[in-house]
C-alpha cells in the first residue's frame, strides 16, 4: 500500500542549521497491517509522516501509495487518499467552525467544493449518530464552535473527521501525547476500534511503551533519519516493554560512543 | 436630518467596503491593501462607462468585475510567487494607480448628467412618495434623498445575504476554515491557495462594487479617493463586532453593514461640531489602533491580577 524507498530529508542545507532528518528511509507498508513507530526526539518519525502526507516535498527518494507515485504531488491532492491527527489537538479542526461544519468539510474530503449547501439533514443525521457513540454528550453541541471543546474531545473528533472519508492510509502522529490519562486512553480506544474496524492501513508514532507493544502488527524503531529495527508478526507479538527499552539504551551507548569518538578525533587533529 | 441622511447612505455604500474587509481581515487574516486601489478601480471605471453612456448597471457591475480581477491578482503573487501577503497587496495598489489613471484619463471624473443609480432611486421616490418632500416623524426630507437611502440600504441587504448564503456554502465553509487552520483544510483536500485567491478576489469584488456606488452617489470618481479606505473598513468591522458583541457568521455581517452606517454617522456628527476634516484619518487610525490594542492589554491585566502574589 505504502512504498518509500530511499527517502532523504534536509532542513536549512548549506547552512550551520542544517538538520539530516531523514537519511534514507525504506519501508514497505502492506495493506491492512498497523504500524507503530517509536524513537528518540528528533529521530525523524514525525518528519517521514509529513513527508508522506505532503507537508514539503522531499530531496531524494520515492513515495508510492496505493499504486500512484506521489513524489512530487502536492499536499492537498495526497489528502483524498490520507487521513490524519496531529500531535496538537488544535491543528485537525477549524477552531471558529462548529462541530457540524468541520465534520461537514470532512465527509467531502477529496470531492469538489462547490456552491451546495453543506448540510443535508441525511449528513446531520449520521453526524449525531456518529457523535452519539463518542459518549461525549457532543451530539447536542453540533453547532457550537469546535474551538469551544477540550482537547480529548477535539482529538477524537479529529479522529473521526480523518476516517469519515475512509483513508489509503491513516498517520497518527503522539495523537494522545497532548491529552490527560483518561483522554489519551478514550482517544487510543477510539483509534484501535476504528482501524480494525474499518481495516485501516495506518501508521502511528508514539513515545508510550506501552501502546508500543500493545497495538498494532508491526513496529519500527527509527534513529537518526533511518529505520533501526523492524519487527514483525509473532516477533512483534512478543515484544515487550523492556525488551524495547533495551534498543532505547543500546541506541544511547551507541551515540555515546559516537561522541567520545568525535571528541576524540577533535582533540587530536583540531 | 438630511445631513444625516445622506451619511447613513454614505454608510450603506461604503459597508460593502466594510464586507470587502470583513472577508480579507477577519476571515484570512489578510491585511489587504489592494482595497485602497480598487475601490478608486470600481469608482473609475464605472464612472468612466458612464460617461459614455453606458447603462448603469452594466457600467456598476463592470467596476465590480475589475475589483475581482485586482483581487485575484494580489492572491496570485501572494500563493503562486509566495510574496509577502502585505506586499502583494502593495504591489497591487501601486500598480492600480497608474491603470486607474489610464482608465479615468484624468484624475477626477465628474457625472454631471446622464442615467446612474442616484437618479434611478431619485425618480423612484418621486413616484412612489408622490412628492418633492416627506415628512419623517415630524421632519420635512427631501423624497429622493430618502427614496436613495433605502434603495442602497436594501441593495447592500441583498449583497450581504448573498455573502452570508455563500459563507455557508461546501465552498464558502471551505474558505472560513483556510483562515482558520490552513492545515486543516490542506489535510481535507482543499487548494488553499485558490481559496486565498477566489476570497480575495471577492473581497476586492465587494471593494470595488462599493466604489462603483460611491462614485454614483457622490457624483465624481477620483483618484486619490482610495486613500485610508482600508482603515475605514477595518473601523466599520470592529464597531460591528462591538455592536453584536458575537463572532457568529450572521451576526458579525450584520454587524460589519451597522458599524459603517454608525461609522459614518459619527463622523458626520463630528464634522457639524467642527472637527477639521484633515484630521479625520488621524482620528480613525487612532481609533482602529486602540480597539486593536485594547482587548490584549485587557486580557493581561486580568491575568495579572489573576496571578498570586507569591507565585
Ligand atoms: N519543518 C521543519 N523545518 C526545520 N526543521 C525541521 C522541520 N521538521 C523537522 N525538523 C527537524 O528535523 C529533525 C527531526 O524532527 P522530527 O519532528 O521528525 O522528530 P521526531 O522524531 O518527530 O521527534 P519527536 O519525538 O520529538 O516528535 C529535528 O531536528 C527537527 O528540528
Ligand atoms: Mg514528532
């Protein structure tokens, strides 16, 4: 479903700023299958994401979703095919938009925005229903302005706006990581029964060991703009927290070395 | 009284500036400028069709489509060549100024006789009112000066019912959510680029029909008339806000058509007291300037006290 081979990302190149975000990445996501990603701050798992999604294009490599190579395509054009939530519960909703216009606007991803009206009492219908099964008490607040809403609310409206169109592919990027333990637990909920649900290929970066080894079918641990480690299927199944903190402190001695190292050159020859 | 009369058509008129506003700053947060120059473009070029003899509607609906094309433009430079947005829009008005001159030939146009939409609403209060004079609660007024200012005041009802209707719109919701959160709407497939470039294009479409009915009423198009408009239409937005006291959609569209009419009230008021009319733009870009300001300083001398002394 997702092919990226040899992706390469430079932030500010030719400058003392520059960033190597992404070093080569290759992957190949089949359809159906959930993937997490875990990885250090800054290790890139939030710029292959974008990089995906067509937030900039990217400086080498090729991206391929579901048979079409996107490379070159623009953002808003990838978007019929993907759907996603943002680490920042503000970022996936129009905050001066009530709940109906945003859900609304979501139901017509992909499609032309023409001069019909945006609200059918069909969609209205569907949208309470769908609303309804938040338990959030949201379907009586449909036309209050989405912004008026607490974060665990916008993220699983958010949630629901990326999958009501039923994406190629579903990013998650630390979706819950903004949100409170009960929050964050509801909105991972959410997510788990719709990707089974609806068979969603998807992709989902987290920082919580323990999402880490409890969902999905697949993770990948990236480092330094690469992927590091790939386990799938029974391996996958039997991983566990420790054993992913292990990789954590592998990598860490590993940059430690490499640090003595390059301290070490640098005395020696500067 | 006909002193006042003729403010609140001033009023009508020049809210459909403050509608052109409205979209551009409120709902992009687009500071255009190009408004200074194509509210001269749809006065100077309806006026200049006019004394051709051509008919006024076309003549109007001309100035409106010239506005549109000057609206587009500054979209264009600002998505397609990533220029500054208030650049663009300076860019836009500096070049509008020579073409304005080419289209008016001279720098003032005056509409001394023919067919326009004064004399159209002059001789529909005529007919209708029967009579050179009305009595309004007690006031003697002169019956084309009324018959005009209810003909602008419903004409600018119907434009600002079609905006509304069309904010509501697939397309329109669109729009309000590219100021909003352009993430967002990238992320639901939108071109938000072309979404900058039709709401400007609208904006100055408004700007520029504005100017088309100003030149009208006033009976000259000139080509300095531009100057200041922007802030004028920023000051009838933020007292219609005021007014509503809400940022719901009807509301504030309501409000933005208020507020000019208010606007311009005030400011005639202020002239029969003796105001010198040069310091009128100093007076409104202060005004402007403090109701920027205001609710910030306000917001942080609440949290101030908010905060506990030994925090
Ligand atoms: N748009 C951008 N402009 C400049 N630099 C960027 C941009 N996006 C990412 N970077 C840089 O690229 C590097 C990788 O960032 P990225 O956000 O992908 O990390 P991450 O793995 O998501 O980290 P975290 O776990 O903290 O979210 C960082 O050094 C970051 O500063
Ligand atoms: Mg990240």
């Amino acid at each position: 479903m997702l092919e990226v081979r040899g992706v390469h990302k430079t932030f500010y190149a030719g400058t003392p700023n520059e960033v190597r975000s992404l070093q080569g990445v290759t992957l190949s996501i089949a359809e159906g299958s959930f993937v997490i990603v875990i990885g250090t701050n800054g290790c890139g798992k939030s710029t292959l994401l974008n990089a995906v999604s067509g937030t900039f294009l990217v400086d080498a490599g090729t991206i391929r979703l579901d048979g079409h190579d996107i490379t070159r395509w623009p953002e808003y054009k990838r978007a019929p095919m993907i759907g996603r939530v943002f680490q920042n519960p503000f970022s996936g909703t129009s905050p001066n938009l009530t709940i109906a216009e945003n859900l609304a606007l979501a139901s017509r991803r992909g499609h032309r925005r023409g001069l019909g009206s945006i609200r059918s009492d069909k969609l209205m219908a569907e949208m309470r229903e769908r609303v309804s099964r938040l338990n959030m008490g949201l379907e009586t607040r449909l036309d209050d302005p989405i912004g008026t809403l607490s974060g665990g609310q916008r993220q699983a409206l958010t949630l629901m706006m990326a999958t009501w169109v039923k994406p190629k592919l579903l990013l998650l990027d630390e979706h819950t990581a903004a949100l409170d333990p009960k929050s964050a637990d509801q909105v991972i909920r959410l997510s788990e029964e719709e990707i089974s649900r609806a068979r969603l290929t998807s992709l989902m970066v987290t920082h919580s060991m323990q999402q880490a080894v409890n969902l999905g079918d697949r993770l990948i641990m990236m480092h330094r703009g690469r992927v590091l480690h790939d386990f799938e299927g029974a391996e996958k199944r039997r991983l566990r927290a420790a054993d992913l903190l292990a990789r954590f402190e592998e990598v860490r001695r590993a940059d430690r070395l490499d640090e003595s190292a390059a301290e070490m050159l640098r005395r020696v020859y500067v | 009284m006909s002193l006042l009369i003729g403010a609140a058509t001033i009023g009508f008129i020049l809210s459909l500036l403050a509608l052109g506003v409205f979209l551009s700053y409120r709902i992009f947060v687009f500071p255009d400028i190009t408004a200074e120059g194509s509210i001269t473009l749809g006065a100077g070029t309806a006026a200049i069709l006019l004394v051709n003899g051509v008919n006024p509607w076309a003549a109007t609906a001309a100035g409106w489509a010239a506005g549109m094309v000057a609206g587009a433009l500054t979209g264009i430079i600002h998505t397609r060549f990533g220029v500054n947005g208030l650049l663009s829009g300076i860019l836009v008005m500096t070049a509008l100024y020579s073409i304005n001159l080419h289209i008016m030939g001279k720098s003032n146009v005056p509409l001394l006789s023919g067919e326009n939409f004064t004399t159209y609403a002059e001789r529909l209060g005529r007919s209708v009112f029967g009579g050179e004079t009305v009595n309004v609660a007690g006031w003697e007024v002169a019956a084309r000066d009324l018959s005009t200012l209810i003909v602008a005041g419903l004409f600018v009802a119907f434009i600002a019912i079609v905006l509304f209707a069309f904010l509501r719109t697939d397309l329109g919701t669109a729009m309000r959510a590219t100021g909003d959160n352009d993430q967002m709407i990238r992320a639901s497939g939108v071109n938000h680029g072309n979404m900058i470039v039709l709401g400007l294009s609208i904006s100055n479409g408004l700007v520029a029909l504005s100017g088309a009915l100003l030149a009208q009423y006033q009976g000259f198009a000139d080509v300095q008339m531009g100057i200041g408009m922007l802030v004028w239409g920023l000051a009838s937005v933020i007292i219609g806000e005021a007014l509503v006291g809400t940022r719901q959609l009807g509301y504030v569209i309501t409000g933005a058509v208020m507020g000019s009419v208010l606007f311009r009230l005030l400011v005639a008021v202020a002239l029969r007291w003796g105001v010198n009319p040069n310091d009128l733009k100093l007076i409104t870009a202060f005004f402007v300037f403090v109701a920027l300001v205001l609710p910030g300083l306000l917001e942080k001398t609440r949290q101030r006290k908010r905060k506990p002394v030994h925090a």
